[in-house]
C-alpha cells in the first residue's frame, strides 16, 4: 500500500505532503504546496524526478521495457492494429468499433489537402532546407488559416483542430521532400489508405500511376504507430508548456516540432544512420564505440540509451524485425544493418554500456528502414514528428479540457549578482 503522506524535514521543522497513486507505475510526492509552505523550491532540472502532469494516455516502464498505449502493449499494437485505430485510440481512450474506425479515418481522409495558398509558403525556402525547418515554418503558418478552429474552450473546435493536424501532416512533410528534390507536388488520393497516400504524395509523379507496396505500406504504418506518442518526453512537454497558455494549437504542434529536432531527442534518427554510415564496416566499431566511452570525446552511440528506458526500448525491437520484412519485401539489403547488428552486441556486452543500462531505442534502426524505402536521411525527423502528431495532439487535448489546468511556470535556483547600483559609462 503507499505511504499516504511524504515528510519532509527541512530548517528544524517537519512538513507534510500527501502521496498519490497512480493505476501503475511510481507514486508521486504533491509538492505543490511546498513553496508556500517551506518557502524553498525542489530543484530538478531535466526534470528527472518530476512528474510534469497527471495522464492517462501512455505508460512506460523504464526498468522493465514495457510501453503501453491507453493500456494496451506497443507489440500488441504493431502486430494487430493500424496507425489510423491507435490514433483514434489515443484521441478517444477505446479501440473503436469498425463502424467508428471507419468514420474517423474518413474524416481524416477528408482533411488531407492543405489550403491551396499554402503551397507558395514552400517557395520561400532554399530547396536544401532541412525538411524539419520546413515543417516548422509550414505547420506553424497554419495557425493563420484556420481561425475557425483554435477556440481551444470549445471541444469541437479543438476535435476539428485535431483531426487537421493529424490529416495535413502527410501532406505537408511528403510535400517538404518533393520541394527538396524539385518535384511537383502531388494531391491527396482519397482512395488511398492514409500512410498509402503520404507513401503515394511522397513517392508517386504525375506522369504515372504510383503503385503501393503492401509490405512496404505495412511496414510505413507499423513505424507510424511505433512513434505515435511516448508519454511527457521533452517535445510532447513542449506542447503541453505552449498549450498552457492558451496559445494556437498548430504554433503548439510547431514547437513540438522544433523540439524533436534535436539530435538528443527525434533528431537521433537521421544521426544514428549518419553514424552507421560513418563507421562503415563492423571492424570499425571498437573504435566507436571507444569514442563513446571517452569522456573527453563528445561523440555518442546515437539510437543508444533513454532517459527513461533502462533496458530495451520495445520499439527497437519491433523496428529491428521490421528491417528484415523491408528487406525481403524489396529485395534489398544494405551492410548497414549488420554494422548496425554488430554494434548492439558488442555494446551489450561492454561494461560502460552495461552499467549504464544504455540500450538501443527506437531511433537505432528505423533509419536502416526508411533508407530501404527510398527516403532520405534528412526526412527521417519528419516522419517521426508526422507520426508523433498524434501523441502531441492528444496529449495537448488531454491537458487543456483538465478543468485544473494552469499555466506551466517553473521557478529557478538564482546564482546571478544580487542587486547593484546602475554605474554611468564614464565611471566604468
Ligand atoms: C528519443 O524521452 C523520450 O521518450 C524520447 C523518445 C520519444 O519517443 O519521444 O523515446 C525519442 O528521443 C529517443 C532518444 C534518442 N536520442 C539518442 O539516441 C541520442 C543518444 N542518446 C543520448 O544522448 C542519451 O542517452 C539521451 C539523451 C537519450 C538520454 O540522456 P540522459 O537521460 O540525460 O542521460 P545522460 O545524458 O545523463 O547519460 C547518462 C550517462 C552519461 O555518462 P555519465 O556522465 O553518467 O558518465 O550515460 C552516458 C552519458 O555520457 N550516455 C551515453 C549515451 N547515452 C548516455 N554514452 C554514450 N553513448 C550514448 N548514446
């Protein structure tokens, strides 16, 4: 049974604070109260002890790699299910009935195309802008299209800025790569499923039919739910912190993605093949994975550890079977993926790796797939915020229709000057 109440004794006196219990995982210490009670902060950053929010949507268990969505197990879900039911799943809380799930893919389908004035916004970029700059400027200018969708006090409103979201994200990244490689864009086909059509938008030319590969498709779709959401990782927090002040939900999604950029964070996928590539052939490794080790080196095994994993992130798992069933799908292989192989067993058995309790997470080898597919290493963040849409979108959902919700203001530890007198230039 938890402990009902945390005491903190602190300056000779004793403080209270009540604990609560989750359905699973670690209770929470509800410190709240803390500052107006002891007149001190707790002082976390990277907030590695601190419990942002209260969420029903994702559960991870670090220690023992289990990663659930509204319940239900990721292997179960990337064997069984499709993107378009887990997002409607994270969105409502319930696997849908056919009927519903057909109803909400349908209503997605319908919300595919972007406004037409919105593809001049590509030409304003260089056509070797990284895509995930793109996505930024282009999903952050559909804050000035859509007004009658961002009263974020009214659910249907906020339902219709979700489902915008979660239906022009394909568009807009397939339409990133086409710009990038100097192609015109293509439109949405609604007779498509909805990782069909961005495979087809991305893909496919005008001067003839683009035919989809079941496999593939499959495979595009599984990777789409692998990276749906991942409870309050730093992106999905970057929503919820610019959602807290009420601000439009697509310059929220916009942030998301300006977040996941990063190589720490989304960006480790197009890293982690750039870092395959590097090393090239397995006899390579021990020297990397020396330079990983080395604390005077800033290189890190990119696609290894979590900060919440400590063991294997079960996305990498699904991910490395995924690779084998691309590969024969298309008849392809590529020496990568045994470099990558071999570096996780030579890192699992090396003792810094070990100890660390660093494994390798899901950006480890879906770049070795998407490469297979025919994208670009520079499109590989794109997809992931693309499938990460969701999880942004309905984790945002979740924190503003919470009747408590206030604005995320942390506070600091001060180590600046304390204060001084203004000293005019001439008696400096
Ligand atoms: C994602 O949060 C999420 O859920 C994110 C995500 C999601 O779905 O949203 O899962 C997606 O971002 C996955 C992570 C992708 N990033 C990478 O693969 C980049 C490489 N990994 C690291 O940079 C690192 O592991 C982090 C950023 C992922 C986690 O960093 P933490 O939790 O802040 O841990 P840390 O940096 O303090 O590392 C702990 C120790 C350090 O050594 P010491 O200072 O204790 O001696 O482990 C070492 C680190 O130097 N270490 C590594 C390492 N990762 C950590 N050493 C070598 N190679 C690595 N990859």
């Amino acid at each position: 049974m938890a402990d009902k109440q945390a005491d903190l004794e602190v300056g000779g006196e004793t403080y209270h604070f009540p604990t609560l219990e989750g359905t699973v995982g670690p209770d929470v210490i509800d410190i709240r109260k803390l500052y107006g009670s002891t007149g001190r902060f707790t002082y976390d950053p990277g907030y590695k002890s601190t419990a942002s929010c209260e969420s029903a949507l994702t559960y991870i268990d670090g220690d023992e790699g289990v990663l659930l969505h509204r319940g239900y197990p990721i292997g179960q879900l990337a064997e069984h299910s499709s993107f378009m039911e887990v997002s409607y799943l994270l969105l409502n809380g319930e696997l849908p009935s056919k009927e519903e799930l057909d109803d909400f893919t349908q209503t997605i389908t319908y919300h595919t195309m972007i406004h037409d004035q919105m593809r001049q916004f590509y030409q304003g970029f260089r056509r070797d802008a990284h895509p995930m700059a793109i996505m930024c400027g282009v999903v952050g200018a559909l804050s000035a299209f859509y007004h009658d969708s961002t009263d974020i006090s009214d659910p249907e409103q906020r339902k219709i800025a979700s489902h915008r979201l979660l239906a022009k994200m394909p568009t807009i990244a397939a339409m990133a790569y086409k710009y990038s490689v100097g192609q015109p864009f293509l439109y949405p086909d609604n007779s498509l499923s909805y990782t069909g059509n961005f495979l087809r938008m991305t893909f496919g030319v005008p001067a003839e039919e683009y035919e989809v590969v079941p496999a593939v498709e499959k495979a595009m779709d599984r990777i789409f739910i692998l990276h749906a959401d991942h409870e309050q990782n730093a992106s999905t927090s970057t929503v919820r912190l610019a959602g807290s002040s009420g601000a439009n939900p697509f310059a929220c999604i916009s942030a998301g993605i300006a977040c996941l950029w990063g190589p720490a964070h989304g960006g480790a996928n197009e890293a982690a093949l750039n870092m395959l590539r590097e090393i090239g052939t397995p006899d390579r490794i021990p020297h990397y994975i020396e330079r990983a080790k080395d604390k005077n080196d800033p290189f890190r095994l990119m696609g290894f550890g979590h900060r919440v994993y400590k063991n294997y992130d079960p996305r990498a798992t699904v991910m490395q079977k995924t690779v084998r069933e691309v590969f024969d799908a298309l008849k392809v292989s590529d020496p990568v993926f045994e470099t990558a192989l071999q570096l996780e067993e030579m890192a699992l058995k090396d003792d810094y790796f070990v100890e660390k309790k660093l494994f390798p997470n899901v950006d480890f080898y879906s770049g070795v797939i998407l490469s297979a597919i025919g994208f670009p290493t520079t499109m590989f963040t794109a997809l992931f915020a693309l499938a990460r849409t969701v999880g942004w979108v309905a984790q945002w959902n979740e924190m503003i229709s919470d009747p408590d919700q206030v604005i995320g203001r942390p506070r600091q530890l001060y180590t600046g000057p304390t204060e001084r007198d203004y000293v005019p230039i001439d008696q400096r």
